[in-house]
C-alpha cells in the first residue's frame, strides 16, 4: 500500500485516485506533434494575432480545431493548459482567468439581475467581497447560508435561483460541505426546469484531492494561484465544466470579458503541473504529520483538519476526496498576543499570506486575511483571534515541526500572565476599532449581512 501519510483504514476508505493522473499531467494537451517543430516542451507563443488562410479562414490547429485569431479569444499555450487542466478534473473544458477571481466573476456573469445565488456564510474573503458589494448591487439575489447542514440548502432554494456556490474545505476554517448532497438538491426532478449550476471552488483540495464533476457539480473553480500551480509565482483562476451548453456560454464569457492570464503563465503552469502529484503527495505526508504534532501539543486548544476523525465532518471528507491537502488550521491556547508571538517567533515557516506552495506558510485570519470580517460575524464562523492558518508545504518534516514547536513553546510558556492579559486585551480592542470603521452601522452587522462589511481578502 502506498504511503499516504494517513492512517491505513483511512487510505482504504478514502475514494480510488485517478491511475492515470501522473501520466495527463505531463503529457495532456502537450502533444509534440501539434507543432511544426515536434517540440517537447509546450512553445510560449506570445502573439497577439494569427496570420489567416483567406479572410474569416482560420488556420486549423490540434488544439484548437477552428483555429486562433486574436490572443484574447485564443492563444495556443493557453489552450494546451486548459485542455490538460480539463482533463485533470476529468472534465471535457478549460477555461483559465487571470486570477482565481477574475474566474469567480466571470463564471457569475452566467447570472442576470433578477436571479437568485445561494451560498456558504464562510469562504474566501474577496468572494464575499465580490458578492455583497458588487454582485449584489448589480441586482442578483444572494443568500449566505450554513451549508454543512443540508436542510438550509433545500430551504434556500427559490423559484429564481440559478446558482450555488460552495467552497469545500472553506477558507480559513476548513469546513467540509457534502458536494453530492448539495447536487442532489439543485439537481432534484422538481427544480430540472431552473436548472441550478452547482459551482464548487476546489482550490484547497487541487484536482489531485478531489473531483467534483464526478460528484455531480456543473463547473469546477479553481484559483490555480495556490496548489496548481504550487510555486508562488503565477497568479491565475480556471473553470472546469463537462456541459457541452456551458462550454459555449463560458467561452463566449472569457472572450468578451477578457479576463485572460499571459501565455507566459500559462507555460509556467504547465511547468509546475507536472509535478502536481508528486508535490500533494507530499503536502500530505507533511500536512498530517503537522496535524497530529499540533492535536498532542499542550499549547495547541483545537486542530482542524478534516484528514483526522476529530474533524466534525471527517467521513463526508473522506467519501468525497482521494486524500487531504496541506491545509492546517488550529486555535493556540491563550489570546491575540500568543498568536502573534508564535508567528513572530517562527523562523522556517514564513509568516505571509496566500496558501499551496512549496514553502510553509502561516498567518493570522482575524488580522490579516479577514480583518475586516466585522468582529461577531468572524466569532460566529469560528475565526477568532486565536485561529491559525498554516499552508504546510514541502520542506524536511522535522524541520517543519520543530519550527512550529518552538515557537509554540515560547508564545505560550514563555508569556507571563500579567503580560498577556493585558496585552491580549489591548489588541483585541484595537482590533475591534479596525473592524468597527469598516462597519459604520453596528445594527446591521447581523449574521448573514454582517459578510456584506467584508473586505477581507483571505488568500
Ligand atoms: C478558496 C479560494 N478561492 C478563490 C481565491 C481567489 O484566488 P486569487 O487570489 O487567485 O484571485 C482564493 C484566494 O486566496 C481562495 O483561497
């Protein structure tokens, strides 16, 4: 049996891998022979426009069968990344964006003023943002909603909705949705007429970890800026989908917003595509080997991390994915300062935001990533000021360890009572002043809207 740096009883309970995933991440969509040259590696073509065989005649290409004409509605290195990105998700279609939002805003263009979108109450900070200051503007309903309990998406549903949208696992605190079971609902005999795209954002678990289209989800988003690409150097976003309808709809969306990333990232994510597996396999080992030093830590209150049966909803975790990310999430014991003492003291782990690179990361969601989160609406998702977000990445595990211990140790141990406390407090108030000024109605800020005084941007 493979090592998977789970339990055994879980590798064998966890959904069968792709076998072939190795082999179309290094070679789908890249076929040699689609170039003159015969060329291996995947040519940068920087063109912004194609010579045509006659007016309105375009050049047939492997890729792209009715051929290129202007970059912006085609370019051949973006269409090799985008047909090996679908065949990763075992999808049929690609689509790349020049970030992970600029594909959640251009996936949104399916709706209209008048429609109606569901979606999780916690997930990433600019999605939120995106939704209640501008798409909710723009005449689209939108209801936020606990989505781990399945009856609050039966009764959200509405005779306009069009969409739902569920980010799994959740950004920062790691919450596990059931992607059958929402599909299920959306999908039901009795809403086939409304026809309710169910869009999963699978940036935490990759294409490796988990396949939504295969559990019934109509498009996959992925902000390809975090484990896809995995090197911290490209920012993109993609949509997957298998609907030949959506195909058109999402092409025609790419090409008339324009919201596509350079041939030049694309080649460098198709660089690092090729080592996709290799790079999860590890962030796995890593990722468990830190979570169960953290949950045996006596300065660590709480681990979240849906690999370990502690996790609330480990079993939905477990039947819908092949394995876990090297997404971390716990509470230190203690208060504000202890958080920021341990990130300070860390010396390997960088303190820095954004998540699924070679290089462990760890930051502060209640200050960093969603400090404008208002403060009751961070207490009701489970982001206080002693939440930490780890993104545990491919360094020697002890190294790993270690560095978190110590830094530990000091936070907590080391941090005399009088110290903390009054310290703690002071933090906490001025942290409270900061979310208050991006607040100004404190009556409003209830649970659902509460997120509608959102700015944070959680990476
Ligand atoms: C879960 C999730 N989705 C979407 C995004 C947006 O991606 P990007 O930063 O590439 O625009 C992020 C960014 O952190 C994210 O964490």
């Amino acid at each position: 049996m493979k090592d998977t740096g789970a339990a055994h009883d879980l590798a064998d309970r966890l959904l069968p891998q792709d076998p072939k995933f190795a082999t179309k991440q290094c070679h789908a969509g890249q076929e040699p022979e689609q170039w003159s040259s015969w060329s291996v590696v995947t040519p940068i073509c920087l063109t912004t426009t194609f010579k045509q065989d006659g007016p309105a005649q375009l050049h047939p290409m492997p890729s792209a069968k009715e051929g290129f004409e202007y970059s912006r509605a085609g370019n051949p290195t973006r269409s090799c990344l985008e047909n090996c990105l679908a065949s990763l998700e075992q999808g049929k279609y690609g689509f790349t964006f020049a970030s992970g939002l600029a594909a959640t805003v251009s996936c949104c263009h399916l709706l209209k003023a008048g429609d109606h979108l569901v979606a999780m109450d916690d997930m990433y900070g600019g999605t939120f943002r995106y939704y209640t200051k501008i798409l909710s503007n723009l005449g689209v309903e939108i209801d936020l909603i606990d989505a781990r309990n399945l009856d609050n998406v039966k009764n959200a549903i509405k005779p306009n909705t069009k969409m739902v949208w569920i980010e799994t696992p959740t950004n920062p605190t790691l919450k596990v949705i059931d992607i059958r079971g929402v599909c299920n609902i959306a999908h039901a005999e009795k809403h086939k007429e409304q026809d309710i795209l169910v869009v999963i954002d699978n940036t935490f678990q990759s294409s490796y970890f988990q396949k939504p289209l295969l559990l019934g989800a109509d498009i996959v988003l992925h902000s390809v800026t975090k484990y896809l690409n995995g090197h911290t150097d490209v920012c993109m976003g993609a949509l997957i989908t298998s609907r030949d309808d959506l195909n058109e709809r999402l092409y025609f969306l790419q090409k008339s917003l324009g919201t596509i990333p350079s041939p030049f990232d694309c080649y460098l994510v198709l660089r690092s595509l090729k080592t996709l597996s290799l790079r999860m396999e590890e962030h796995q080992k890593n990722g468990f080997a830190v979570a169960r030093f953290l949950e045996n830590h006596s300065c660590v209150e709480k681990v979240v991390y849906p690999g370990l049966p502690s996790h609330p909803h480990h079993d939905i975790a477990v039947s819908q994915g092949s394995g876990f990310s090297g997404m971390v999430s716990f509470y230190v014991k203690g208060g504000l300062k202890q958080s920021e003492r341990f990130l300070k003291q860390l010396k390997l782990v960088l303190l820095a935001e954004s998540l699924g690179g070679c290089d462990s990361l760890a930051e502060l969601p209640c200050i960093m990533t969603h400090s404008a989160v208002a403060p009751e609406h961070r207490q009701v998702i489970g982001i206080t000021d002693t939440l930490i977000r780890l993104s545990i990445g491919l360094e020697n595990q002890q190294d790993i360890i270690h560095d978190l211990d110590q830094a530990l140790n000091y936070a907590v141990n080391e941090c005399t009572e009088d110290e903390t406390s009054v310290t703690a407090a002071a933090d906490i108030k001025a942290a409270q002043k900061a979310s208050s000024n991006s607040c100004t109605q404190s009556s409003c800020c209830t649970r659902s809207n509460a997120a509608a005084h959102s700015n944070g941007v959680s990476s």
